[in-house]
C-alpha cells in the first residue's frame, strides 16, 4: 500500500525515475551540509548498507561507491576508470544500454569489441566464450544484467564462470536489477556492479552506486580518464575523510536513506521482488486479455519492465496512447527495439497490483476512444 498522503502526482509505468514514497519526498525537506557529520554518517551507513544488500563485505575484499550523477554516470566511471591504459573491452549486446556501454568506450578511445545478439534472446555463456576466443587480447568483458530495452534478464551468474575462468575483469550494469533480481557477486566473479538510486530501491536521480572489488579498485589507481569521475580518487575520498571529492547530492542520500529503510521494512530484495513480480503477471495478464502480444518469451522476461507489441490496426498510434494515458494520469515509456515497433510498461518503484488495474482499464478505455477494437488486429 502507498503511504502518506496521496497527491495529485502521475503514476510512472517507467523503469526510472520512479513514483516514490511520501516519506521519500518527506526526507528532502531537510538542508545537511555536505561536510556535517551527521551527513557524513548516513553516507557511511548507506554505504555499509548497499554492501550488506549485495551479500558481501569490506573485510570480504568489496566496496560502495557512491558517484554524482545518473547510472550511466556510474558506468562511464567505471569504464573511463577500471581499464588500463590501451586495455581493450569485449561488450556482450543485446540492447540499447549494451550499445551505451561501447559507445562510452569508443569515445574514450577504448579498443571495442562488441557481441551482438538478437534483442529478444539472452546472451549465453557459449556466446561470450566463443567472443573471448575470437577475441583474446581483451582485458575487460561487460554484460547488462536487466536490459531495459526490452525487460530481458541475461544468465551473468553463468556468464560471469566462463569470463572468471578466462583472467578476464567483469563488468555488470545492474542498473534495473540490484535489489530486486539476486546476484552472488562473490561466486560470480563480478569486479564492478552498477547501478542507480532511482532504480529498485525507489530514491530519486542523483548519484550512482559502484559495488567493486577492492583489488580491482587498487589496481584502478592512476588509470582514470577523467577527474570528475575517477573512481578510484572517489572511493579513496570516501574512506579516508568520509567526504565527496565534489558536491555531493545531498537531498538525493538523504532520500536514499529514506528508502533503504522501506526496502527493509518490505521485507528486503525478497518482499521488494514479490510486490514487483504480482504487478508485471497482473500487468502481463491483463494486456493479453486485452490483445496486446508481449515481446519476449516469459522464461526471457524479468518483472521490472515489459515490452509490447504495437497492434496492426490502422488507429492504433503510439503517441496517441501515450497522451490520453498520460492525460489520465499514467505515464508509460516508448520503446527501445532496433527493428521492432513496440512501448513499454514498467511494474517498479511505488507501484502496486491495484495501481496496475487501474493503468489496464485506462488502457481499455482509450484504446476505445482511438477507436481501436483489439479484435480486428
């Protein structure tokens, strides 16, 4: 159930930024000084926190990083940071925000090389061994977890066993899936994971979150292409004063710690999933009935975000649905697919199942009133 008071506020059918919390909202309403101790303290407890959620530890050989920004910030810092000088970097792709992350690479100048798979199947662990075969001299291989795109969940548990058994550091972007889709970083062999405050913990955009080996950080040390987002400068900053090297999103921490609390309160990543999986199977259900065909097979399909297909009837258009949803107070997201025409509906952040029912008699309403009978597609 949505706590506080309700408000006038459009519910976001996104995969991020998110509908959040009163009490989230609540916890903005206070000014901190980015070098007060007791903001110092809730960054340090934040911290602890994330590695805590993660299943592993400082004394275990890992770090939290928080780092201003969006979460492609985050992964940005990473790649401009963890690879060597000349490293090279193999990308296993199979939609948008895989491009993303060899597109970063290829503007700063980093060898690339890219795996392509198609966008709605998984990328499985023979393809990435048969990619560092093709391609030995690569230092570095990186996988999107949960691709937006499409809502699709790559295998990076078995994908992470053949890259650890090849010497290669792994890199993951968790960005819709930390806190929600469980991850052993530790039996995996991940070396840094990103993700975003305005994600499955429901805080709202500001900083990313880097959980990274600690020797893969050590080794990180002087590699960095920029200043701003040196990851290692940035974790060196935070462990030794505490402190941000640069201002820090004050608002957005004190949100954040805000909504780590909730996410305990739900009862950790398995309450949190359980909410988010009844909302995309009554979500999935209802859309079906209503004629709509999903893009992915449902052994492919994660619970944060869900892609269909646009009808083939002549009415139908896009932007006419998402206005007069949008007008009735639900906003859903464009889609993303390279060959596809398709939108997408996301089942996070302060979303619940009858939040859902509501969006799919929306949906039935103004497919009526575009004149659309799903019967004759």
């Amino acid at each position: 159930m949505r706590d506080g008071t309700e408000t006038l506020d459009k519910i976001l059918f996104t995969p991020g930024p998110l509908s959040t919390a009163m009490s989230t909202k609540e916890a903005m309403l206070r000014d901190l000084g980015s070098r007060d101790s007791a903001f110092l303290e809730i960054v340090r407890q934040i911290r602890t926190k994330l590695l805590d959620i993660a299943g592993v530890s400082q004394s275990g050989g890992f770090e939290a990083i928080l780092m201003q920004g969006s979460g492609t910030f985050g992964v940005e810092s990473v790649i401009s940071s963890a690879l060597p000088r000349n490293g090279r970097l193999l990308v296993a792709i199979n939609g948008a925000y895989g491009r993303r992350i060899a597109h970063i690479a290829r503007v700063l100048n980093i060898s690339v090389a890219e795996l392509q798979v198609a966008e709605n199947r998984p990328i499985s662990p023979a393809d990435v061994e048969a990619a560092i075969r093709k391609h030995p001299e690569v230092d570095c291989v990186a996988v999107v977890h949960c691709e937006t795109t499409t809502g699709l969940v790559n295998p990076v548990a078995e994908i992470g066993q053949v890259v650890s058994a090849s010497g290669k550091m792994f890199v993951v972007d968790a960005m819709s899936s930390f806190g929600v889709l469980p991850l052993d970083l530790e039996a995996t062999g991940v070396d840094y994971l990103i993700t975003s405050a305005n994600k499955c913990f429901e805080g709202v955009p500001g900083f990313a979150v880097i959980i990274a080996r600690t020797i893969a950080l050590q080794e990180s040390k002087g590699r960095a292409q920029s200043v701003c987002l040196d990851i290692y400068s940035q974790w060196r900053g935070l462990e030794t004063s505490g402190q941000f090297r640069f201002t820090p999103p004050t608002h957005a921490i004190l949100a954040f710690e805000r909504t780590l609390a909730a996410f305990e309160e739900e009862g950790g990543m398995a309450g949190r999933r359980a909410r988010y999986e009844a909302n995309h199977q009554r979500l999935l259900h209802g859309m079906t009935q209503l004629g709509f065909q999903p893009y992915l097979e449902p052994s492919h399909q994660s619970c944060i975000i869900t892609t269909f297909m646009y009808p083939s009837h002549p009415r139908f258009s896009f932007e006419s649905l998402y206005n007069l949803l949008n007008e009735k107070g639900f906003v859903i997201y464009p889609g993303k697919l390279t060959h596809s025409d398709c939108f997408r509906i996301g089942t996070v952040g302060q979303v619940f199942p009858q939040d859902v029912d509501n969006l799919l008699v929306a949906i039935a309403q103004t497919l009526d009133e575009m004149g659309v009978d799903m019967d004759d597609c």
